[in-house]
C-alpha cells in the first residue's frame, strides 16, 4: 500500500499547525549552521588581510594591539620604535622589502597612515588610478575611500568624535592615485608620504641637508661658463631660483634612504624577508628590550582559539536550542497523532498493516524534518552572508559565507536524529491495539 495519499492528506488538513513545525527546525537548524559558516567567514577574512604582512616589528608591548593597530586599523595606543632601530632593517641582507607605517591621524573615520612608495606597490600590487605620491602633501588612496583624484582634504589629528576638533589647519592634501582592491582594511585607507606624518606632528623629516646639498653641487659642477659673466642682478636672481629650486628637492625627497641619527619612531615596521630561514632570523634578532618582532599568523592563532572557544559554547547553545525543538515538534506530534489514531484504526480493522500504519506516521513527521533542514540550512547561509556584509562594512575585511561540509554535516546530522526520533509517534501507534483505538480509550 502506498502511504505518501494519507501523509500529504494529513500535511494538507492541518497545514497551518506543519508551517509551524518546519519553521521551528529551520530556525533550530539555521542557528547552528550561520554560527559555523560565520566563523570560518572570519577566520578566512582575517587571514586574507594578514597575508601581506609577514613580520611586524615594533616597539615592545602586546602583539595583539601591534596587529590591530597595522593590519586592522583599529586605533589603540602603541609604543614607537627607534628610528635608529628600524632604519637597521631596511639594510638588512634577510630583508626582502621592509617600510615604516606611522599612524596617528584620519579623514572622516579613514585612517591616514604614513609609508613609502614601495609598501603601496608590495600591498595592492600598484595603482588602479592615477599615480604615485611625488610630494609631502600628496596621498594615495584605498579602493573604498570616498575621494577622487585632485580632491584635497584636511587630515585630523586622532580618530572619531575627538578628530573633528583637530584639524591640522593648513595642511591640505592632494588625492593623486588610488589602490587597487586587497579585500583588507587598508581599502578605507588613506597612504601619504611617512615624511607628512613626520612634517605635521613636527618632527624630523629623516632626511639630512647634505642630501640637497650634494645635488646642488652637482648641478654647480655641470653649470654652463656663461654663468660668470651675468651681472649683480642675474646673480642675485640665480640664488633666488637656487633657493627654490632647493625648496623643490625637500618637497620631492621621499621615501628611503633615510638618515638613520636622526630619525623619528614609528609604530610599526612591515617586513617582507628574504626566506623563511631569514624570517626566523629576523624575529630573533628584533627580539630585544628595544624591540620586538613577531609574526601575526602566531597572534590569529591565539585569536581563533579565543574564537573557537566562543564558537564551541556557542554551537553546544545551538544543540540545545535543537534537541528543545525536536523535543517539542515529538510531543506535538503526539498530540497531532491521537487526534488521527482512530483513522489509523479504522484502516487496521480494513485490513492495513501495522507496516503501513508505522510508515505513514514515520514518514510525515521524516516530511517534517527533511523540508525544516532544508529551510534552515539556506536560511543559515543567508544569515551569515547578510552579518558577513554588515562586518565586512564596518572593517574593510573581505568576508563571504559559505557552505561547506560542517554545515551540510550539521543539517544532515540533525535530519538523522529527526528521523530516528520519528519512531517514536510510529512504534507508539504501531502497538496501540485496534479495539482500544476505535473505543476512544
């Protein structure tokens, strides 16, 4: 006999009561599953946006904030590293590529940060528009920033509510390039010449005279005969265009060699080493009571064990929210079938099998769980994708959830208790003799 005629009855008649029940296992079901696709959204993101960041190194303190500070411009206070220290770095034969990133300052809740022509070439892979900084007040932008090229803005010095009330009035900075996309942070960044963070907090430019100097005398040693003979007035307006042909060389002086005796502290320091064998080299000789140096993977690691353990008590709530649903959708059921048992006895005294009567009520509430898990394991996913939006807005960290074996393992595992729990309703109504059926009793 085929049972599906009186199972798709019974969903029909009492469809409201079964909207019900598949809507309580898809939100049990979608409760776990969007906790776990979740997690592994933000374990890929925040992986993604460490990747170019190999080796930090800075001055001594805690790595998690050194980490959140440069790889996800999170502001918090650091200690700044020597600039007799890290200027080390940029000659070191293990060094592959090394620059300094100094923080302190925003645009509108953008971070500015202050490096070298290379980092921006080592992080997005050149430029999408436009081109490179060429002087102090020129800036390149990430890929989500709010700017065009030839927009000037007024950096602020802090971030957030504080920053509004202080502006560095009188310096205005030219857009003129922007990032390609990484998929990090650093697209709601905003990147200038290290040398304007030095210039606007008043600092060394960590360049010395004698780099201009030296270019001058150059240019004197090449200088046409003619020169000699000019009179007192093209003489004295030679040495005014020397002293603003001058002037250009500091404005356009950017980025290494920098003089290493006097030389401002940065934050931070980003290092791409040579080899692995190098890497470890380097973290060992950075680790002093000057320095420190670390590499970031070693700090996610203990950030996901932090995760994992709130995903793990997460995930045991989510099996408890499950086993309180099953559990109740059981009792329902149970109720639902005493409301059917004395169809299911006349059918017996017809001559339906016990086999039959055990399926049919086996297979509903198999119906029940099946289409629930379904629901739930989209419902899930679009939950997770909809909070990965939501963190991906408010941290520039790429973040996309998907769907994978533990949640296709979590929906399926469910389904199989489901299905055995099932037996329930059946093997109660399986034995329930007829007689007493058709009485009522």
């Amino acid at each position: 006999m085929n049972p599906f005629p009186i199972v798709f009855a019974s969903l029909r008649r009492h469809w409201v009561m079964n909207i019900l029940f598949i809507a309580l296992i898809a939100v049990a079901v979608a409760i776990g599953v969007g906790i776990t696709a979740q997690e592994r959204a933000l374990r890929q993101g925040s992986a993604h946006a460490a990747d170019k960041f190999d080796i930090l190194v800075a001055a001594p303190g805690s790595h998690t904030d050194i980490v959140m500070n440069t790889i996800f411009l999170r502001p918090s206070a650091v200690n700044l590293l020597e600039g007799p220290i890290w200027s080390k770095l940029l000659d070191d034969d293990r060094v592959d590529f090394a620059a300094p990133l100094a923080f302190g300052d925003s645009w509108h809740d953008h971070s500015i940060i202050g490096s070298t022509a290379q980092f921006i070439d080592y992080l997005s892979g050149g430029l999408r528009d436009g081109a490179m900084f060429a002087d102090h007040e020129e800036a390149v932008i990430g890929a989500a920033v709010p700017l065009e090229i030839g927009d000037t803005f007024e950096p602020a010095h802090g971030h957030g509510f504080e920053a509004e009330e202080h502006h560095h009035h009188g310096v205005n900075i030219t857009v003129v390039g922007r990032m390609n996309a990484t998929g990090t942070p650093w697209d709601s960044a905003i990147i200038v010449p290290v040398e304007q963070v030095w210039e606007v907090h008043s600092l060394a430019s960590g360049h010395t005279e004698n780099d201009h100097d030296e270019e001058h005398e150059h240019e004197h040693a090449t200088g046409s005969p003619e020169h000699a003979d000019h009179d007192t007035h093209d003489d004295d307006a030679a040495h005014e265009h020397e002293h603003e042909h001058e002037h250009e060389h500091e404005t356009v002086k950017l980025g290494p060699p920098f003089d290493g005796l006097d030389l401002p502290g940065v934050p931070a320091m980003v290092v791409h080493p040579k080899s692995i064998a190098g890497a470890y080299g380097i973290r060992s000789s950075y680790r002093t009571d000057h320095s420190t140096a670390f590499f970031p993977a070693e700090v996610l690691v203990e950030m996901y064990q932090m995760l994992g353990n709130a995903g793990a008590v997460m995930r045991w709530m989510a099996l408890g929210t499950q086993a309180l649903v099953v559990a109740a959708i059981l009792a329902a059921v149970l109720a639902l079938m005493q409301i059917y048992r004395k169809q299911f006895a006349v059918l017996r005294a017809l001559g339906a099998p016990r086999s039959y009567i055990f399926g049919s009520i086996w297979l509903y509430v198999a119906i029940l769980v099946v289409f629930g898990a379904a629901i739930g394991l989209v419902l899930g996913w679009g939950v997770a994708q909809a909070v990965s939006q939501v963190f991906t807005a408010e941290t520039g960290m790429a973040m996309t959830a998907t769907i994978g074996k533990p949640e296709l393992g979590l929906a399926a595992g469910f389904v199989i208790i489901g299905f055995a729990l099932a037996l329930v309703p059946a093997f109660m109504l399986y034995r329930k003799p007829v007689v007493e059926a058709l009485r009522g009793s």
